[in-house]
C-alpha cells in the first residue's frame, strides 16, 4: 500500500520522546505494564531499557530510532491493519516499522499473549 511522501516525512520528524508515553499509557489503561511494554519494543528493535531511555532523552525522531534498531529478523510475520493500513502492504520501510511498533502495541493493549506478541 502507498503512503503519501507528506504521511512518510511526518512519521519520519515525529520524536520517539512524544509518542512514549502515548504509548506508555495505553497499555497501562488496558492492565498491561510499563515492562511487557518495553518487552516489545525490545522484540521489535533490539534496544534494551538503557538505549530506550538515552533515545527518548534525545529526542530522537522515529527515522533514527528506527535507523538505529537492529529489526527483529521475524518482523516480518506482523501482519494486519493499523490506522488504516495493512502493515504488511506499506512499501515505505520506516513508515512499516513505525506501524510494526503501533500493531504490536495494540496487541499488547488488547490482551494478546506475549508469545504471540512476540509471535513465537
């Protein structure tokens, strides 16, 4: 599925320091906790709590968060519609992780089993 280049860029300048705890708080509302959270984001792009934290005191934009992860070499097996679009249809790959992380925390949200998740 195309995004548009404006939609791409957008994702591309959001900081990673913005969304957290966006993030942080929808998990947290659905009984869920700040550890299974970083669990997954942990899965996704291999950072540990250190390298999350230095990068959400930086103010990193999802371009280099992204740039920096080493992406889970399973990623690939996250499928699904995410604000509006397949995950797996979206050509753009920044715009796709940063969809990846926003379907694996919905999962999260949701009440899914970590090892689902995590799809093991």
């Amino acid at each position: 599925m195309e995004t548009s280049d404006t939609h791409n860029q957008r994702i591309a300048k959001m900081t990673f320091s913005s969304v957290y705890p966006l993030l942080l708080a929808k998990v947290e509302k659905k009984g869920r906790t700040k550890e299974e959270l970083h669990q997954v984001i942990k899965w996704l792009t291999g950072f540990d709590d250190k390298k999350l934290q230095q990068l959400i005191d930086e103010k990193a934009t999802y371009e280099t968060f992204f740039r920096q992860a080493s992406l889970n070499p399973n990623a690939h097996l996250i499928t699904g519609v995410i604000c509006g679009y397949r995950v797996e249809e979206i050509k753009n790959p920044l715009t796709q992780q940063a969809r990846y992380l926003d379907k694996l925390v919905d999962e999260l949200a949701k009440g899914r089993k970590m090892e689902k998740i995590l799809r093991g």
